[in-house]
C-alpha cells in the first residue's frame, strides 16, 4: 500500500469522513475540483511524481477558494 492510499484509508476510517466530506463539498472545494484535474492529482500522488503535485498546489493556492480550503483543512485536521 502507498503512500496516498494509507493516508485515505485512515482519513475515510478515522473518524474524520464526515469532515472530509464537508470539506470537498464546500463552496472552495467544489470550485477547486472544477480546476483541477482529478486523475492528474491522483495519479501524480499515486506515483509520487513531486514536480506535478507542486505545480497543482501552486495553481490552487494562487486563488482565494484554495487559500481558504487550505484554511479549512487545518483547521479540520491540523493539530489541536
């Protein structure tokens, strides 16, 4: 198992589901999924491939729905 799927095994069984589900279908991370291509991300993360990944994370952060979503997710799952 990879990396990119034990993280969403233990997020899907966590506990957190029902954060990331309100999470993805926020107002930010519907707009973000509309600008993202989602089997780009998946299989850049799948695969590792950093460079892919950086340039995704760069594009979303370069808007205020990907600021505010990164927000968002640290405040779900940072540490408390």
């Amino acid at each position: 198992m990879n990396n990119f799927e034990k993280m969403s095994k233990e997020l899907l069984t966590g506990g957190k589901k029902g954060a990331a589900d309100s999470l993805v279908n926020s107002k930010e991370g519907k707009n973000i999924s509309k600008m993202v291509d989602g089997k780009e991300l998946k299989k850049a993360a799948m695969e590792g491939d950093q460079e892919t990944l950086s340039r995704i994370l760069n594009q979303v952060m370069s808007t205020e729905d990907g600021k505010a979503f990164v927000k968002k997710v640290s405040e779900s799952f940072g540490k408390k």
